[in-house]
C-alpha cells in the first residue's frame, strides 16, 4: 500500500526534518538528529535511488541531518557547506556562491514569484495488516523475511518509477525527457501513533534531477510530480504484489481476500492471521469508522440523501484526519515488540500466539494444493479489460498495469510468477479488448500530421457490457448503499470470463466430434486450426496454464477444463457471502425484513453517538423525525442488477 503527500518549504522543517528522520515523533530541541535516534533506538535514514552519484552520495548511505536540511529544506547541493566556503575563498561574492549550491532555480525565486515550491515527495510503503502482525508477533527469523521483502518491494517500486515514470519537464511542458535516476531519502518506522505495531517506510523523493544541456553539460530541473501522481497506484499494487510474494514463498504461506471496507476491494491478507488479531493491530479503525457514521448523519440531514461514491471517500478522509493522534516520543524496536506481545498475549492467549506462525502454514499448504501456480493470459487480459473500462470510462496502461497486478495478487494467492508477466497482460488486455481514443474529444479518429502519443500517454476505451447499479443491504447496523464501481466491475469481469469458458468447452468438444475418426497425422492440426479460431492467445501465450507435473500435450477439451478449474479454485472466495453475491442485493422479503432490522440497529446506535457528541437532548427531536423519514425512504425494495436504478 502506498501513499504520497508533498514536501513543501513550510512543513520540510516542521514535520519531515524534525518528525519523520525522527521516528514520526517530537525530537528535543538542541539535540541532533543521529543523537537523538540513537537514544530512541531508531534506525538512521538511507539514501537509495540511481541519481546519488551525481550528488556525491552512495546507495545505502546514511542520510545525515545536514544532507536532509539542504535537500529537502533548502533545494540545494547536500555538500553546498563545503562548495559555498570554496567559492567564497575563490573571491566569489556570498550570493552567487549560494546561488551556484542551489540544485535547478533557486527556491528564494520560486517564493519570489509567490509560489511555493515543491522540494519532494513522501512515498509512504506499508505492507498488509497482517504481514504486520506477523512481524509484531513472529520471532527474529519471521521479522528479518518481512523486513527483507519490505526492502527488496521498495527497491522494485523505485526502479519502476526511474525506468518507466520518471520526467523533468520545462519551458511549460514542450521540452521533456526522461530522467531514469532518482535521488531518495528512505526513513523506517515501526509503530502508529497510539504506539502498536505498523511497519512502514517513508520515501522521500528529491523534486530535482538532471537533464542534458548545452555541450552535453547536466542541467538540474524538476521533476514531472504530476506524473508520479498519476502512477501512484501502479507503483503501490507493484510494491504490495512484490512483497507479498516474497514472504509468502520464503515461508510458505498464501492469501485470502479480506474485504475492509462494504463496496471496496478486498485486502488479500495473509490466510491463518485471525480477524480479531489484525482488529487488535489496527487501533485507529473503530474510532474512524464511528467518526465517520457521524459525518455520514450530518452529510443526510444538510442533504437529504446518502453520499454517493465518492463522497464517501472525501468523508472517511476527514473522519481519520479528525481523529488522528497527536505525536509521541518514539521507542527503541525492542520494548516495543515486548510490549505488543505481552498486550496480544493477554487478551488472546499464549497458545494463540505461539502456533500463529504454524497456523498461517497449515492452511497456506491447503490453499497452495488447491491453486496452481500458473495464469491464464487470455482469460486474465480479459478480466483486466472489463474490469477497468467498467470502473472507469477511458483509461491509460496505468490503469490496466494496476489492475494486472492486482489480478497476478488474487489469483496465485501468493505463487511466484515469472517476471514481466503483469506487462504481458497488460498488454494484451490494451491490445486486443481495448480501443484508443480520439486524440481531440471532437474528433472521431486521430488528426492527420500529427505525432502519435506514446504508449503510456495513450487513452483507451472498451465495448464491455456494465451492469445496471443495484442496491446493497446493510450489515452491522450500516444504512443501506448504491453499488460501487468495483463491484460493478467485479460482475463485468466475472460475466465476460464465464462466457469465454462456455465457448471454449463448446469448441472443444465441437473439435473432438469432428476429428474422431480422421487420420491421426491431421487430428492434432485441425484441432489446433478450430481453437484457434476461438481463442489463439491460450496456445501462443508466454505464460500460459501448465506447470510441471501436468502432461504438456494437452487436447483443447482438456486445457478448457483446467483453466476452468483453476481460475474457480482461485477465485471463488470473492463471491462467498459478498456485495457481488445476488444473495445480498435488495429484492426478496428475507432481504427487506433484514433492512428492517438493521434500520432499527443502525438508529439506535447512531442516537447513542449523537447523544455523546451533543448533550443537549432538545437538539435530538427534529434529527431524529429527519433521519426516521429518509430511513423510510430506503426501506422499499431496490432494483436488482437487471432492472436498473429507479428515479
């Protein structure tokens, strides 16, 4: 999982110099920094990234305070002490001196033009909630494997982002080049702030990198950030599917989807790690979830409805920015995994967490029997496609990279899988279930003359079918809700994926009826003719179904079935008891009944929030007659997936 916020003048020094080189806590005022981490315990910061040759700097430094004041504090050299006392000695007046430290335009220029300049960006990496209990609670062997995927998953993501994202840009955008060096500043913590267990890495971008200039002399400019905004979500699922890979290989685990949050896409969690553990890990998840339910009753009675997709996210930011702790003063690694394992021990027991470890093996090994290691391209590029054209209505390779990713998680369940193989399905996903765009919004084809876009400057779209929107019901006293773009999608993919496997088991068999009898020097040829008139990609795809102990000579009957059984075994768990279950969609009287019921829990419990909140018990009539009134509003049965929203 991946974050990213910016690194500006007015919070480098506040809250990235003084606070996150420093465990995300208060540091003394006077004290050093490398002081004050080794009285706290804490690791010192490292620098990583391609571009540090260039500022004199090695991978795997150690990131001074003075470096990360220069750097990311005043935008310049992070030897500019000793450059400027050169200079100075040199007959230099003291503002060019300063001025020639200065990495690209000064950032004095940039405030002089009222703009605040962007010094960097803060990458945050964290793995899943349950790989973090398995560090908090594992012993040294456990915690260095996830530690040394932590690290291996960044290193990848980085390189990803120099190879294929990173650009500078200038004169406003018409001269741009890329800039496969990246300088990055990377700071480990190990807690949240109400001091459990949270292993994350805070990334520090530098927003300077060089450029060739005249006589081939290096310029240094700034970064292309939006760019890297865009591919956030591309660099986080490569990281995620990186290190989840590696544990689960290294100590022979799997992963199971957990779904978080009604209507999001589910976490894949390691399987074995219990809910109430990963509960109990995760401090911060009640107090933002009753948060939220009272923004969501202030959003109802200023506006009459419930908030649609995306006002749920603008909410549920503001319930965690709300209740978001103040800093404390970190402590050293070793009290810390003391104190998690005393407080798990006690209200789990000690059993509980001494077999954790063999428990997540034991149905590791269940679940790597059931799954092959192995993808099928051509259903995978295909549930790519639908996926994203329904999520969204024109989309980029990122977009489609992402959701390959994504795919590559949920389908091995943690398998190692061969490198490129999210490229391979991305690409055929682009190249043979998605259309480009007209590159003017009035044209319907591309302007004559003009210079082709790049492949991942590119927008695409796609003929898949989308389901209608429906109705979900409430769960544990929430209100009832419209349908997200996920599950939506979810349903498009599922959809398209069944009817490719109804065509290719109806083939094959078309095949086999058709070639019994015939002379065997033609029955392997035309067979292979028939299929391929369906579906050529199985045959001819670079990773397609097939491991080791199965017979490589495979009928097209045969290999239908496989994927079939594959794919189900893989996926099945998505549709158990979930939002894309019919089961659970507004339309039958069982259903109605449990709104009903989980109305009357939901009022309940939200008048005992309000009630803390607001004391004065005058306030409570007229909210409740409004809530009571838009509550039964809700009440009538929803449309199913077929029928479409009603007005």
């Amino acid at each position: 999982m991946l974050s990213v916020a910016k690194i500006q003048r007015r919070n480098a020094w506040r809250y990235y110099i003084r606070g996150v080189a420093f465990g995300d806590g208060r540091r003394p005022h006077g004290q050093t920094l490398r002081g004050a981490q080794e009285l706290a315990g804490l690791p010192p910061g490292r620098w990583l990234g391609r571009g540090l040759g260039a500022l004199g700097l090695t991978d795997g430094e150690e990131v001074s305070e003075r470096q990360l004041e220069l750097l990311f504090g005043e935008g310049r050299h992070p030897d500019a002490d000793r450059i400027e006392r050169t200079l100075l000695e040199d007959g230099a007046d003291a503002a060019t001196a300063r001025r020639l430290t200065a990495l690209g335009q000064p950032v004095e220029e940039i405030e002089a033009r009222g703009q605040a300049p962007v010094l960097g960006m803060d990458f945050t990496f964290r793995p899943q909630a349950s790989l973090v209990v398995l560090w908090a609670l594992g012993d040294a062997v456990v915690r260095r494997v996830i530690e040394r995927a932590h690290e291996r998953a960044i290193a990848a993501a980085v390189r990803w982002l120099e190879d294929e994202v990173a650009e500078t840009r200038w004169a406003s955008g018409r001269g741009r080049v890329k800039t496969p060096a990246l300088v990055v500043g990377a700071f480990r913590h190990f807690d949240n702030r109400d001091g459990f267990p949270l292993l994350h890495e805070h990334c520090l971008l530098l927003n300077r990198v060089q450029r060739p200039g005249f006589d081939d002399d290096p310029v240094w400019g700034a970064l292309d950030t939006y760019r890297l905004h865009q591919h956030v979500v591309a660099a986080g699922t490569l990281y995620t599917l990186t290190m989840t890979t590696l544990v689960c290989e290294t100590l022979g685990l799997a992963t199971v989807p957990r779904e978080v949050t009604p209507g999001l896409r589910p976490v894949m969690e390691i399987a074995g790690v219990p809910e109430d553990l990963i509960r109990w890990a995760a401090t911060r998840r009640q107090r933002i979830e009753d948060a939220l339910e009272v923004l969501t009753d202030r959003y109802v009675r200023d506006h009459g409805h419930l908030p649609a997709e995306r006002g749920r996210h603008a909410l549920g930011w503001r319930a965690a920015q709300e209740t978001r702790p103040a800093k404390k003063t970190p402590k050293p690694l070793a009290q810390l995994l003391a104190w998690w394992r005393t407080s798990a021990i006690l209200r789990f027991g000690r059993q509980i967490i001494d077999s954790l470890l063999d428990r997540c093996r034991k149905v590791g090994a269940a679940i790597r029997a059931r799954v092959d290691p192995a993808v099928d391209v051509t259903l995978a590029a295909v549930d790519v496609a639908a996926v994203v054209s329904t999520a969204r209505k024109t989309y980029a390779r990122r977009h489609v990279l992402a959701e390959a990713r994504r795919h590559l998680l949920e389908t091995l369940r943690g398998r190692e899988f061969p490198r490129g193989l999210d490229d391979d399905i991305a690409d055929r996903a682009l190249l043979r279930y998605s259309r480009r765009t007209a590159t003017q919004p009035h044209r319907k084809a591309p302007i004559p003359g003009r210079e082709a876009p790049l492949p991942d400057r590119t927008n695409y779209t796609a003929d898949f079918p989308v389901p209608h929107r429906w109705w979900i019901a409430p769960a544990e006293g929430t209100p009832p809700r419209e349908s997200s773009r996920y599950e939506r999608a979810r349903v498009a993919g599922l959809a398209v994926q069944n009817a490719i496997r109804d065509a290719r088991v109806r083939a094959a068999g078309a095949v086999g009826k058709e070639t019994a009898g015939a002379r065997p020097g033609l029955e392997a040829e035309t067979a292979a003719d028939a299929h391929c008139d369906l579906e050529d990609d199985t045959q001819s795809a670079p990773h397609a179904v097939d491991h080791p102990s199965r017979d490589s000579a495979l009928t097209p009957a045969q290999r239908a079935a496989a994927v079939q059984a594959h794919q189900q075994a893989a996926m099945s768990e998505h549709l158990e008891g979930r939002t894309t279950d019919p089961a659970t969609w507004l339309r039958t009287p069982k259903n109605l009944d449990r709104l009903a019921a989980f109305t009357r829990a939901a009022s309940t419990r939200r008048r005992a929030v309000e009630e803390r909140e607001t004391p004065d018990a005058a306030l409570a009539g007229p909210v409740d007659q409004r809530r009571q009134d838009h509550e039964q509003q809700h009440r009538q049965p929803g449309p199913g997936p077929s029928q479409g929203r009603q007005p």
